[in-house]
C-alpha cells in the first residue's frame, strides 16, 4: 500500500476515535456512577448488619451482667446470710440471724455487694484511715447476723477509745490492761488446744460440728500495749485459728510505736489485710475490685442490734431429754462401775458429769456462779437426773441449803423423792455441822465393814446387801458453815477436808455450791487440802476473780458465758485446757414433781426424808408415833427434837431419884411452853395413870404459894407407889415468894418440893426467864437438879453449868438441854 493511501486510513481511524470517545467517555462515566452506587449500596448493607451486631452483642453482654449480677446476688445471699450481706438499713436488723456467717459485706462494687470471708478465717488486719468504721461494722454485722450464744465477741481497746460501748450491754465490757490482754489471749491459746483435741478425737470433723461458740478477738489501735509476751501468744493463736472458730478484727494504728520485739507486720502476714480508706476498700486477694464501702451505721442500728443480742436467749435443752429411756431407770450400778449424769448439752452431744471413786477418781463436785444464772437450777438437775438413774439402795443423799431459798423444800412433800435421808430448807450451821458428824459417822462405819469384807473402794464391790449406797451430800453455800470464827467453824472444816479426802473409797461423794468463795478466812489455809479433792468443777457465769477462784489461776472461761443457764465444765481441778462449754438443762417445776411421784411410786417409800428448816418449831404431834422410853421407875419425857439427822425427840431421864426434874431458864415464852406442853404428852403417853399439877407465874402469880404449900402436904403423906405427880412451874420468876403471915416461905415450899419429891414421885420441871432468879428460889446449888434446858440467856450463865467451852448463841425456838450425864450439851428445836 502507498504512502496515501495509509494516511487516509490514519486519518479515517483518528475521525472514527474522535467520534466514538464522546460515547465512551459517556459509558465509562455511567459505569463509574453504577459502581459508586453499588459501593455506597453495600457501604449502607454493611452499616445495618454492624448496627444489628452490635444491637445483638450489646443485649447478650446485658443478659450476662443481669444474670452475673443475680450469681453474685446469690451467692453473697449464700455466703453472708441476712444483714451479714445487706447494707446499714432495713427492718431485718431488729432480730438476730439464724445460722453464724461464713463471709461479711464491706461494701460494693457497682451494684454488686463485696463480701469478704470472716468467721471461718483466722481474722482480718485492718489499716488506713477507715479502719476501725470496719472493725466496728464487721462486729455489728457478725452480731447481728449470728444466732445467740453463737459468738462471743471480746474487745481490747488499750487507749479507751470505749467504741464498742455502742453495744451496750450486748457485750462484755472492752479490756484495757495488757495484763487483761495476755489473759484473754492465753484463754483462746487453751480453747484451740482444746478444740484441737476434739477436732481429732471425732476424726477430724469441722469445727461447726461441734456446736461451740466463735471466739472474735477485736484488737484495737494495735500494737498499743501489746508487749513481746502477748505478742507470741497472739501469734500462736493466729497461726492455729482458722478452722476452729477463733477469728481476729485488729485494726492497725501506724502512729503507735510497737514496743521492743513486737513485729506487726508479722501477725499482719497471719491475718487478710483490708486496706480502708474513705472511698475506696482493698481486700488482699481481691486487689482488682473497685470496692466502694458503705455508709457508716446509725445509732439506731446499733441498739436495735444491742437489744436483740440483750434480750436474745439460747434455746432451752429440756430436762426430759437428760434422762434415761425409763427401761434403764434404776439400772445396777455393776462392779467397778461409777455415777454419772447428764446435766444439759454440749453442742449436739449431752454434757456428762461424772462421779467416781477411781478411773479417774472423779468423787467431788464444785458448782459456782453469780446470782441469777441457774445453780438452784443445776443443783435440781443434777439431783433428780441421779435419782432416775440411780435406785435408793444404790444411792442416799443429804441436801442442804443455807441460802434462803425453798428448792429443797418440795422435795420433801406429800410424794417425797425417795432417795433423801436429810432435807435442809434454810439450814443452819449448827444443823450443818450435826450432818457432816453423822455423814463422817457413815464413813467410819463403812470402814469397818470394808476391813471385814476385806475390800478397800466401794467400787470393788459386787452390788449386794453388803454394799452400802453411795452417798450423796450436797451442801448449796457451804461457806456459811465456815464463815465464823468459831468452834462449829473449826469442826466443820475438818470434818468436810475428811470426807473430800477419804470418802471417795466409801462411797461418799460431795456436792459444794456457791456464789464465790473469796474473802472466806477459814479457806485461806483449807483452800488446796478441801478443793485439791474436788476435781469436778462446773461454774456458771462469773466475775473474771470469781471464775479463776472456782476453776484455776487465769481460768477466766466462765467470764465469757453470755447466757443463763451456760457453764465451764472441767473435770481436772480447773485446768484451762479441760475446759468444756455446755448448756444446763431446764427443769421446770411441774415435770419434776411429776418425776418425783413416780419415783415415790416406783419405790413404795415410807420412810420420810428428816426436814430441817431453821427457826421454824419441831411439830409436836408429828413425834407422836415415837415410842416414849419408860419403865417402872424411869421415863424419859421429851423436850424438843435434836439438831441432828435423827428425828427421834431429845428426852432426859426422870427416876425416882434426887436430882430428877428440868430446870428451864432464859427468855421465850413461847418456847417455854413449847417444853411443857412435850413433857406432858410424852409423859401421858408413857404413863397416863401420873398426875399434873400447872403452876402459872404469868397469869396466876399469886396462887402459887398456896398451891405449893398443899403440894408439900401431899408429898409427905406419899409412901412412892402411887402414880406420879408431874409439877410444871411456867413463869416461875413471877411468883411470889416472900414471907407469909404464917411465916412459911414459899421458896422453902418450892425447895422441899424439888429437892425430895422424886423419892416419893413428885418432879418439878419450871421455867425461869433468868438462873439467878431460880438460884434465889432454889439455893446456890438449885436442889441438885441434874437436867438443864437453856432457851435465850447470858452464855456466862450456861458456861457455869454446861462447862466453860461451851459457845451457846441461842435464838427464838432453840435450846440447849444438858442432861448431866452425856459428855456435850445437847442443841434442840423446842415444840411449837
């Protein structure tokens, strides 16, 4: 092809582009807003699809946070229980919780309560600005949310700060001495060895099975006061504490300086350190959460919470579930075997008392505590839970009471219980010091049948007729019988130091209560040779003196008891480590009647219990079922019945004989004729043919010298065979005895009628309020009269006829009969 001919088709194909690239750049230009709309289509698509992502994710997240959010409410519900996990307000902080709380709020985070573990735990170690609002929260939450009887809260609070004094009475009073500190402390050094021992001798159970009490130990301003000593045993208690019930609040004060060889952060390492401040709390392992504390409690709070722990008490543990199945009552007592009781509960398990003569040796009891925390109630349980264990051929008891209270009293009614031989209602000491004499008269006889039998416990014996019954004394405030400074003081003492000391071989086993034995002179030298006997000591609440005096030095456990009713058992001369905590049984009144008449029934008893109730006059009609010892020329009329365990009446001797009548002196009327009238029935009763002449210098002064003188006339004409004649003198230091006009004196009447009247059977027996009124009627030596009965007089008196020992302090309805032939004169009640 030619040059031309190809530039003609250049430019035919140049026109042909520039007519075509109008309607592409067209084209293009459409296809570019296609896709830009696609683009912005699928940008649009994208959009909606993300937003509904997001819309879907965002509801998941909420129903997760709303379901975390019922977990977490659930299981602080579960971990702290009640207000232990509520904030400071509602009405559910008026009562107390149910179950104690494993775990306590110390604030939130959002909405989400923070709960921290507490109780189970050996303690926290609070620091910063907040700190104690948190120990004092933590304590009202732990207060509040426990059931009674369930935490026992002790404070130091060394710079008497007094800031659990918002509790009231609720709890015990703040320890502020560091002598007080190292007390308390070495006491939760004993509970966790004790707590250990039962730990591992159940085989390892938790700690809530055994149903004892928390300890929380509140240490404020720590390390004040705290030095090296108490520093090592809050250590060692800190070390053992988690999983035994004993839990620390120690609030941290950085400004005290800690004394030489006390290192806080060393017992911080033992305990969970909680950072409080005022807006945020840091919990060691919790470090993460954003803990917001709550608002501090109102006062209001506070005595809500203190009245309900106040006025809280524990549950009854009743007497009914002490007792055997009644298949078992009275059940043998087998060779080798001792007494024991239960006298209430510990935690789920009954609270055995044990009495023995040997493996171990358990023969004695000590019982104490304040008044008003149950030892009336103990005592009953313990005695009627041993009468329906025990048959009366296996066991005799003797119950005094020197207080002035009628527990004993109903045991002795219509359905008495059978195995009381002595009831002492209001006794006194000389009633006191007559049953030690005849208990130790028991052990003496027991002796020589124990040489015979060739035995040498009661213990080795087989039951059988040759085996006495154990024999129970009980003596509720027996320090009365030791207070004065006095022979029957004297006595007494030795007497009791034999039985502790010697009795348990023979079966006598004693029972000693009381309030406190402080300030009891007589005890300061006997303390250890009466008590280093008794091993069994149970003691209600009590002061912290009074508790280390009934237990053990620096055994204080009974100060920490809350409740009534509550007690320290030990069987180990108070040793800290024995310690056992229990709660008594409740016996009411109508069940143990209700037990007593069915052990009465059981037992077909006829033989009363003797019942002695100072000041009150012996029952003259109640003796007349005695027999009155008498003969052809001997009677023995009765004046009263004696102090001593027996009640046969207390008689003299009346023969034909010089010497034969009763001279009564001192005040009482009362009693004077409360004399008279039990001469004359004993007398009619043995020898009612004898005649009674009434002489009455009270109401018949004047006619006396007559009646004397016509007396005498009889008294000579008599040969001695016929019946006798009775002459009962009342108010004798009334009658006139001057001179008459016949120039007779009726003193010489009275003197003829004494002093010979006997060989012919003619006695006097008279009554003058003074002796030396009688010693003017009767001559110095008062016609020789042998028997003596003193009612209220001048001891000087007495001791000129009784002997210069005798101590006579003589009071409305007593007296004092010395006969002139038994060694001692004879204390007795005279009749009403």
């Amino acid at each position: 092809m030619s040059l031309a001919h190809r530039e003609a088709a250049i430019r035919g194909l140049v026109a042909a582009f520039r007519a075509y690239a109008p309607v592409a750049r067209k084209v293009a230009a459409e296809a570019q807003l296609g896709a830009e709309r696609d683009r912005q289509q699928a940008v649009r698509e994208a959009e909606r699809t993300a937003e509904a992502e997001r819309h879907r994710i965002q509801a998941a997240v909420r129903r997760a946070m709303d379901g975390a959010r019922e977990t977490a409410a659930a299981t602080t519900a579960e971990l702290a229980p009640g207000v232990a996990g509520l904030p400071f307000s509602g009405a559910e902080w008026g009562s107390l919780g149910t179950a104690a709380p494993t775990h306590v709020r110390v604030g939130v985070c959002g909405e989400v309560p923070v709960v921290v573990p507490l109780l189970p735990t050996a303690g926290w170690y609070a620091v910063g600005d907040g700190a104690a609002g948190l120990v004092l929260g933590a304590v009202l939450r732990a207060v509040a949310a426990t059931p009674a009887g369930r935490v026992q809260v002790d404070a130091y609070d060394p710079r008497l700060t007094g800031a659990l004094g918002v509790f009231g009475e609720a709890l015990p009073r703040s320890l502020s001495g560091v002598a007080e500190l190292a007390e308390r402390v070495g006491d939760l050094v004993h509970t966790l060895h004790t707590r250990a021992q039962r730990i591992a001798q159940s085989g390892g159970c938790a700690f809530e099975d055994l149903a004892e009490p928390y300890r929380l130990m509140v240490v404020l301003d720590y390390p004040a006061g705290v030095d090296e000593g108490v520093q090592r045993d809050l250590l060692r208690v800190a070390e053992s504490a988690a999983g035994r019930g004993v839990c620390f609040l120690v609030q941290h004060n950085a400004a005290i300086q800690p004394e030489r060889g006390v290192e806080p952060e060393r017992l911080a390492a033992l305990l969970r350190r909680v950072e409080a401040g005022r807006e945020r709390i840091t919990v060691a392992g919790l470090e993460n959460v954003a803990c917001r504390p709550d608002p501090p409690p109102g006062p209001e709070l506070f005595a809500a919470v203190a009245g309900a722990a106040a006025g809280a008490q524990l549950p009854r543990v009743p007497f009914a579930g002490t007792l055997p199945p009644r298949r078992d009552w009275w059940a043998r007592v087998e060779k080798g075997d001792g007494l024991r009781i239960a006298v209430g509960a510990e935690g789920r398990e009954p609270a055995w008392v044990r009495l023995s003569s040997s493996n171990p040796p358990l023969p004695n009891i000590l019982i104490g505590g304040s008044a008003g925390q149950g030892k009336s109630n103990l005592l009953l349980v313990l005695i009627h839970g041993l009468a329906a264990r025990y048959s009366p051929a296996d066991l005799e008891m003797y119950l005094l009471d020197f207080k002035q209270g009628l527990e004993f009293e109903r045991l002795g009614g219509e359905r008495w219980l059978p195995h009381a031989r002595v009831l002492g209602v209001f006794s006194d000491r000389e009633f006191g010091l007559a049953v030690l004499r005849h208990v130790h008269e028991q052990m003496e006889l027991r002796s020589e049948t124990f040489k015979r039998l060739r035995v040498t416990d009661i213990a080795g014996m087989d039951p059988g007729p040759d085996r006495p019954p154990r024999l129970l004394l009980v003596l509720d405030e027996f320090q009365v019988m030791l207070a004065e400074d006095d022979p029957i003081a004297d006595e007494a003492t030795a007497l009791l130091e034999k039985l502790v000391r010697l009795g348990r071989a023979y079966g006598v086993h004693v029972v000693l209560a009381t309030q406190t034995i402080e300030g009891i002179q007589r005890l300061a030298t006997k303390r250890e040779a009466i008590f280093g006997q008794v091993p069994n000591r149970i003691v209600l609440k009590t002061t912290a003196a009074d508790s280390q005096s009934l237990l053990s030095s620096h055994n204080t456990a009974a100060v920490g008891l809350r409740f009534r009713g509550q007690a320290v058992l030990n069987d180990d001369y108070g040793s800290p480590e024995a310690n056992r905590v229990a709660l008594i049984a409740h016996a009411r009144e109508e069940e143990l009647a209700a037990l007593r008449a069915e052990l009465w029934h059981h037992a077909r008893a006829e033989r009363r219990p003797r019942v002695f109730k100072q000041d009150e006059p012996a029952d003259l009609t109640a003796m007349l079922h005695h027999p009155v010892e008498s003969g052809p020329d001997l009677v023995r009329p009765w004046v009263g019945v004696p102090v001593a365990v027996t009640e046969r009446p207390a008689a003299f001797d009346v023969r034909q004989e010089p010497g034969a009548g009763l001279l009564i002196l001192g005040d009482d009327a009362a009693a004077a004729r409360g004399v008279l009238a039990g001469l004359s029935a004993s007398i009619g009763k043995a020898r009612p043919a004898d005649r009674f002449v009434w002489l009455d210098g009270l109401e018949e002064a004047r006619a006396i010298p007559g009646q004397l003188a016509e007396l005498r006339e009889e008294m000579r004409e008599r040969d001695g065979g016929e019946p006798w004649v009775h002459v009962l003198g009342f108010g004798m230091h009334r009658a006139r005895m001057r001179m008459g006009d016949d120039f007779t004196s009726p003193a010489d009447t009275l003197k003829e009628i004494v002093k010979d009247g006997p060989d012919v059977g003619v006695f006097f027996y008279g009554w003058w309020n003074r002796m030396n009124v009688c010693t003017e009627h009767l001559g110095f030596d008062r016609c020789h009269v042998n028997s003596y009965l003193f009612l209220r007089h001048p001891v000087e008196a007495v001791q000129q006829v009784c002997g210069p020992l005798v101590a006579w302090s003589a009071r409305p309805g007593r007296g004092l009969l010395h006969d002139g032939l038994s060694g001692e004169p004879l204390p007795v009640v005279i009749f009403g």
